[in-house]
C-alpha cells in the first residue's frame, strides 16, 4: 500500500499449512472495533477508492459473555459487547493472504524457511530452508535486507537474537496455561438450540463459542502444574482418557456435554494444543534497522482478548509511518526511499512504544492475577462511584475499554486505558504492577 515493490515474507510452515487451516489446527478469538478498524485500513490502504472488507467472513458480532459457576450453572457475570465479531485466528490469517496474493509480485511469500539468527552489522537473516526436492533436509540459507521487521511471535529468535546485540531488554511471564478445542459436527444439533450463538460462555474452565462455520467450540484449559487436568494434555485416546474428557465437559460445563460426537472426543487427542507467554521489550526500533511488531514485542493471553486486534493495530500504525514519510520523499533514489524506511520506523517507535508497553502491563495482571488485583474486581462495581478518580470508568472494568459498547465509537489507546484504570483504583492500592 506504501508503493514499496520488493517486500519479502519469510514463513516457517509449509503454504497448505498457511493458506487452508481448519479449525481443528486454530481457535476463537474475537476482533473487536481495534482489530477490525485495522483490517479494514490495511485492505483500502487508507484510500477511499480503495478495496472494503466483507465483515461477513469474519463471522457474527458477539452479543456478550456470560460467565456461569459451579455444576448448576449459576450465571455471576454478563458483560455486554457488540462490537466484537466471533472468529478464528486461521480466519483472519485467510483474509490477510488473499489481500498478499492481489499484491504478487509486490510482495513475495517464501514458506518453509525458519530464522535461525540475525545479525544486525551485516544486516543479514540466516534462514534454514526445507528443501521438499532433497527428501526434506534442511538447508542454510543468508539473505541481506535493508531493513527487517520482525514478525515470528513471542518465541521470536529474530527479537532474541537482536538482544545479545544491543540494548534490547526482552521480559517474558509463561501463561502458566495451556489449551484444546473440540468441535461439534455441522448438522443441527437439538442440544446446541439451547444455547445463543451470538454468546460467548465461560463456564468455569470452558469457553463455549461459535465460529464462522457455525461449529460450537469448546476450549479446554490445563493450569501448569495441575496433576488432576494433564490428561487434557495426553496425545493418547485411549478409553480411559476420553471416559475422563467427557466427564470434565460435564462436571464443568453440562450445557456443552452434547454437543460433541465419541468420534470429536476421540479426536481431541490428536489436536494440537497452545500456550504461549506475556512479553514485554524495551524498544521496538533496534540498532536502525529491524522493526519488531506483533507478538514478538507484546504478546498478550487470551484473555485480553488483544492478541490479534494489537497486531493488526501494529500493521495499520506502520502503514501510517510509511505514508506520513513518504510524502516526503520528492527524490525516488534507492539511498532516499531508505531514509524514508528509517524515519518511518522511528515514528512508529515514537507513536506506539507507549502503547506497547501498556498492552503488556493490562496483560501481565491477567497472566500473574495478584490479590490486590482480585480485591479490587470485587470492591469497584460497589464502591467504583465513591473512591474511583476516573472520569471514565467508576464501577465498570477495564475490560469496557477494550471491547465493551462504547468501543463501537471511539477505540482507546492502550496507554489511555491503563491511565483510566490506574486512576480508578488509586485509592484502591494502585494497579498492580509488572515486577522489575
């Protein structure tokens, strides 16, 4: 969209493995008024005459949450939204490659090649590249860039290896959590009529949704260390372990115990699972020249709901830089149109890393919930009107900010939201705060 024509992509997994993941392979998640002002700036390129998003493909907005307790079923929360369109994460990634694929030969995808390490004084990528022709060795592979940005996710070499040669800080906290779907079938389902498909639940450890293609998801959580819940981690269908699977379904969320086939619960085993960590870094711009963008530099957990929204968030700001500059550029020499690059990067820094930084503090307090935290959630909806110092939010929580109702017309900054909240819980104790 910036008029750049020699933009390479370096993807890891195989092209079948990209382009056509089912929803076996992926998980729900939510694209809230953030991600989806983003994805729709990113396919126009900012111009009115410009591409428009089918929204349709990304599914149906979500009414609310509702989160329910114990075996009965006792409903304690409801959070209100509508401006969040249930989805999955293998469906965002399906509109952003046929938005690649319109820009070839602008942009070229190399799929099968890992990073393996970067140096930042010879500007060079080493690659290791899947050779399918050679009985699928591996091979070596250097490419020289004039600028990278770093995009591989929160176990990013690229990022790690940037650390050992600069100032770069990078500080990661496990999710201490990990996570399986299952899937109902297609056919209408008597059992899942009693449920809302425009309701997201959360029925003590099960998130329930459903996603583009009209499949109830159910989303299973093992906490680290939880001897009682590693079954949900076992890769072996045995009877044994899929008698278990069905009793953890009913005992923590009867309302879904129908809705999965013996074959689904069979196949649960054979699913991948996913985990992942908060991080944080101290710069985005390292040593002028590589940009780190995504989770690489803020991956959050799902329960911010912010994982994919920030990411594409970072796209659109970057988009911005590089137009904002190349306005500038009256000179179309290659050395120019590099001075362009630089200063674009280095008002993305200027522009975002507040914000960067405030995505992995609201993590953190989801990833790491302290008691101070725990006490708060329960004195704000009570006395939120009396001690709260925030013009904005009084009994509400932060969450309204990020994906409530009022986010249809105005999406706050990262760094906004974490001053409202630092505001409403001052004569609390203060926010919680990431360790140093």
């Amino acid at each position: 969209n910036c008029g750049f024509k020699d933009i390479h992509v370096y993807e890891s997994r195989p092209e079948s493995a990209v382009r056509y993941q089912s929803p076996e392979e992926s998980y729900p998640i939510g694209v809230n008024m953030r991600g989806l002002t983003s994805l729709r700036e990113l396919i126009s390129g900012n111009k009115e005459s410009g591409d428009t998003l089918d929204v349709s493909k990304l599914g149906s907005l979500v009414s609310s949450w509702q989160i329910f307790v114990t075996k009965r079923e006792w409903q304690v929360a409801k959070f209100d939204s509508g401006a969040v369109y249930g989805t999955t994460r293998s469906t965002v990634v399906q509109i952003l490659i046929e938005e690649i694929k319109k820009r070839e030969p602008d942009i070229t995808v190399h799929y099968e090649h890992s990073c393996e390490d970067v140096d930042a004084a010879s500007k060079t990528v080493t690659l290791q590249q899947k050779e399918v022709r050679d009985e699928g060795e591996m091979g070596a592979v250097k490419v020289q860039c004039d600028y990278l940005v770093v995009a591989d996710g929160h176990r990013s070499r690229s990022r790690d290896s940037l650390a050992k040669q600069s100032k770069l800080v990078v500080q990661q906290w496990p999710w201490n959590m990990t996570f399986r779907v299952l899937l109902s079938d297609n056919s209408d389902n008597e059992n899942s009529k009693k449920l809302e498909a425009d309701v997201h639940y959360i029925v003590n450890r099960i998130y329930l949704a459903t996603i583009p293609d009209g499949r109830w998801v159910a989303v299973t959580s093992c906490k680290s260390g939880s001897v009682k819940d590693q079954f949900l981690l076992s890769k072996d269908p045995s009877d044994e372990n899929v008698r278990r699977l069905k009793e953890h379904v009913k005992n923590n969320a009867p309302m879904a115990q129908h809705l999965f086939s013996d074959d689904e619960y069979k196949a649960f085993f054979n699913r991948v699972t996913f985990t992942g960590a908060v991080t944080k870094v101290s710069e985005v711009f390292v040593n002028n020249w590589a940009l780190i963008i995504g989770d690489a530099a803020h991956s959050a957990i799902p329960a911010s709901g912010e994982g994919v929204n920030s990411s594409l968030e970072d796209a659109r700001v970057l988009q911005q830089a590089l137009m904002e500059h190349a306005a500038e550029v009256t000179d179309k020499s290659n050395n120019t149109k590099k001075n362009h690059i630089e200063k674009a990067f280095q008002t993305y820094q200027k522009k975002r890393l507040a914000d960067i930084h405030a995505l992995s503090e609201i993590a953190y307090n989801y990833a790491n919930p302290s008691s101070k935290g725990q006490m708060q959630s329960i004195m704000l909806p009570l006395f939120g009107c009396l001690v709260s110092q925030s013009k904005i939010l009084k009994t509400q929580s932060k969450e309204t900010l990020l994906f409530g109702p009022s986010t249809i017309d105005n999406v706050m900054r990262y760094s906004d939201i974490l001053k409202e909240w630092e505001k409403q819980v001052k004569l609390l104790g203060g926010r919680p705060q990431i360790p140093e």
